[in-house]
C-alpha cells in the first residue's frame, strides 16, 4: 500500500460519494421513489445481492456524477457569459461618465461666456444712457443757442432800422441846405447883427455837423457788434451740431453692438439649456447602467456562492473517499507546531526530480517554486474579494515575485493527482492527495502549461504547470492551498515556509 490510494478506488469512492449527495437531493424531489432504495441499501444479508446492489449503485453513481458535472460546467458557462456583460457594461459606464463630465465642462464654459456677455452688455449700457444724457444736454444747448440768435438777429434789424431813419434825417437836411443854396448858409452867418450872434450862429452849425456824424458812427459800431455775435453763434451752433450728429451715430453703433451681444448671450442660454437636457438624459443612462452593472454583480456573488457550494460538496466526497487523518498505514503528514524543523535528506533518494539542494521541511513537503526574490502578495485568511468587493475567506496564500509569470510550479511532496482542470475561480487548477488526509493544490496556472493530468502519481519536485494569470486573478501569482480532509488550512502555519 502506498501513502496514497489508487486511482480507480478514488474515483470509485469519488462516484459514490457524488451519487449519495444527488440521491441525497433526490430524495429531497421524489421521497416515495427514494424510500424503495433506501430500504433495498438497508438490506445487509446475502453475497449476490450485495452485487447486484454494488453493480446497480456504481451506474447510479456515474450518472449522478455525470449530472453533477454537467451542472457545475453550466453553472461556470453562466458566470462567464455574466462577467461578460458585466465588463461590457462597465466600459459602457465609463464611456457615459465620460460623456457626463465632459457636457459638464461645456455647461459651466457656456455659463462663463453667457456671464462675460451679460457684463459687456451692461457696460454697453451705461455708455448708451451716458451718451443719451450727452445728446439731451446739447439739444438744450442747441434751443439756447438758436433763441440767443434769435433775439440777436431781431436787434440787428432794430438797429439797422434806427440807422435807416438816422441817416435818412441826415439827407433831408442835407437836401434842404442844398434847395435853399450854397449862400443861404454864408447868408445865414451874414445876417448876423453883431460878431457874438455870428460866433454863436457857426457853433451851431458845427454842433448840428457833429451830432449827425456820431449818430451815424454809433449805430454803425452796434451794427457791426451785432453781427460778430450772430456769426459767433452760428459757429457754436455748427460745432454742437456735429458734436450731435457724433454722438448719434455713436448710438447707433452700441444699439447694434447691443443687440449682437443680446444674440449671442441668447444663443449660448439656449445651448446651455440643450446641454442640460442632454446631461440629465446621459445621467439617467449612466444610473439605469449602474442598476445593471450592481444586478450582474449580486448575479455574479450568487453564482459564485453556488459554486462554492458545490466545491465544498465536492471536498466532502474527498473527505469520504479519499485518504484521510486516520489512515494507519501512512507516513505522518501533520505540521509540528511552529518551529518547523527541517531534515536533511530528500524524500527519495532515487527521485529523479530533487538535486539535494531543496529544503525539505518537517512536513515533508518543499516549496512550491525555485525562483528568487518570492514573497506572500495575500496571506491566507479573510479579506475583500478583488472583483466582488466582499468579505470573504481566502482560501490559500498568494506567491509572487518580480518576473514570476511562466516559472515552473513544483509538488511539495510525492502524491497522487486528483484534480487537473481549469475553473473558473482558480484558473488551471491542480490538486494532488498526498495521503493521510492532506492535500495540495495550486492555481491560476498558465493556459496549455499543466504537466499532469487525474491519477498521475507524481514525485516530490516534479514540474506540475507554470505560473500564470488563469481565473479570478489580477496579476501573475501562484495561489497554493494545503486542505487537510478537503478543508483548507494555512500553509505557512508549519508546512511550508518563505524560503531564503
Ligand atoms: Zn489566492
């Protein structure tokens, strides 16, 4: 007898268990069937009906097996084409948040370019009413203006009026001392009884000479004052007037200037508000694909729980069928505390695989791995699950090291393999049975790099696989599990250690 059991009584005893756990179910479905069997497997007398039983149980066992297989492949068919959709779902939540950021930034830039419109528009504004008031004040200016002319232009005419009757009492003395002769004046003098009445007679007509001369004089210098007012005016008149004409045109330009700026602010408000609806369509779309991707998720945990379930149904064939703790014929297995002491010598002396340089440890398992530089990425225990989020075992402690990736995976210990297949949590999955109830397993393996198949008897350092990326995973490691009766327990509590 060998430390571990053969492969065919593995399997054998594997089958059963599986059958006892779907008839176990069964018998759950369709009790009144399931009461018939149970009395025929109470039945304890008799050789050939114990074989007929043994012949009948053993097909019932490959189905039952066949069954339990074809669900869990379903169930992991299932989970894979979820966590498709849920990757799909989660590049389309990146891409809406995207879109969602991304109408954000144009909003609040359309806002900034709406805000800097509304204060040139207010500053247009102030220079329009400025310019306004400018206007008014020069039309008043303009109405003054116009009634001082006015009233200049009606005393122009007075005057020249009072010049005209001036000048026209002038010319009829003239005319008259004229018709009366160039004597009469001389005459005039001539008859002057004495000297006194002739010096009083030419001071006279001096005076008279005089006065008509000032007259004239005067009115002409107010005429001529008059005039330089009225033509002073009028170029006060012409120069406001182009002031108004300026400033009217200048309105003009800040009404259209106005009004494109109006335009453009309302514009940019409609855009705005076209942003908006826009932003809170794709945020309802971005909520509707959060519902979806948190319903794949809680699928996806479901899943994952059944799955559990039904490896942890499948330990406990192990544990039934399998070697076990209290197998007799069996070299000890069990780790001795924590001060792991280590042997000398190999496992076998005639094992091809170790070269004597292996630290062999008090269990008799080595390391899993011959790289340098490996250290535990996540110890086992609880933790939070990478893609679930959720608090959970794990179940196994994580090797890397830096260049990891492809590096060949070793058996710690002579054994039997148990299972060799890829699943979905563990990648390419490898479980070999070292006997006396403890076993090892090794996980995410590279995809075409497993070396070993179910019922390979395998020796202490043989090459299994090679590290990789396979199952839930996010980066090269090697996930090793020691189970004791299919229950998993922490490898580096006395079976293996660090090395160096
Ligand atoms: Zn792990």
């Amino acid at each position: 007898m060998t430390a571990t059991m053969s492969a065919s009584k593995l399997r054998r005893c594997l089958l059963k268990a599986l059958a006892l756990f779907v008839a176990l179910v069964c018998c759950l479905s369709f009790p009144a069937a399931a009461t018939g069997e149970d009395s025929t497997e109470q039945a304890d007398e008799g050789t050939s009906q114990q074989e007929k039983e043994q012949t009948t149980e053993e097909n019932t066992t490959d189905e039952a097996y066949q069954e339990l297989e074809s669900q869990y492949e379903k169930l992991e068919q299932e989970m894979e084409k979820n966590q498709e959709k849920l990757d799909k779902v989660q590049e389309s939540l990146d891409e809406q948040e995207k879109v969602v950021d991304g109408l954000g930034n144009q909003i609040s830039s359309t806002q900034n370019e709406v805000d800097l419109l509304t204060i040139r528009y207010q500053a247009l504004l102030n220079e329009q009413s400025n310019t306004e008031s400018q206007i008014e004040l020069i039309t008043k200016q303009l109405g003054s203006l116009s009634s001082q002319i006015e009233q200049t232009g009606a005393a122009i005419t007075e005057k020249q009026e009072q010049l005209e009757v001036t000048y026209e009492l002038l010319k009829q003395r003239i005319r008259a001392m004229y018709m009366a002769g160039s004597g009469s004046t001389l005459e005039f003098l001539l008859t002057s009884e004495d000297f006194s009445t002739l010096l009083t007679r030419t001071e006279l007509l001096v005076r008279v000479a005089q006065h008509d001369n000032d007259l004239m004089a005067t009115l002409q210098d107010e005429v001529s004052e008059l005039e330089q007012l009225e033509t002073t005016l009028t170029d006060s008149v012409t120069a406001q007037e182009t002031k108004k004409t300026d400033l009217s045109s200048k309105t003009q330009s800040l009404e259209s200037s106005k009004s494109k700026i109006q335009a453009t602010s309302d514009e940019l408000k409609q855009k705005r508000e076209e942003l908006k609806t826009e932003m809170e369509k794709e945020k309802q779309e971005l909520n509707a694909l959060d519902k979806e991707s948190d319903e794949y998720k809680a699928l996806i945990s479901k899943q994952e729980d059944e799955l559990i379930a039904l490896s942890a149904q499948m330990e406990e064939f192990i544990k039934n069928s399998g070697s076990s703790t209290t197998d007799k014929d069996e070299e000890t297995t069990e780790p001795d505390g924590e001060e792991t002491t280590e042997k000398d010598e190999p496992d076998s002396k005639d094992n091809p695989y170790l070269d004597g340089t292996e630290t062999v440890f008090s269990s008799g398992m080595i390391f899993p791995l011959k790289c340098s530089g490996v250290y535990i990425s996540s110890p086992y225990g609880m933790r939070t699950h990478p893609i679930t989020g959720e608090y959970k075992l794990h179940t196994g402690t994580d090797f890397c090291a830096a260049g990891i990736d492809g590096k060949t995976v070793y058996a710690v210990k002579d054994g039997e393999v148990i299972y060799a297949a890829k699943h979905k949590a563990y990648g390419n999955f490898v479980i070999i049975d070292h006997g006396k109830g403890i076993s090892s397993c090794y996980a995410h393996m590279q995809d075409g790099s497993m070396r070993v198949s179910v019922g390979d008897k395998v020796q202490q350092g043989q090459p299994i696989g090679k590290v990789g990326d396979t199952g839930y995973s996010t980066a090269p490691h090697l996930h090793f599990e020691i189970r004791v009766d299919g229950s998993t327990v922490n490898p580096m509590s006395g079976y293996i250690k660090l090395p160096g």
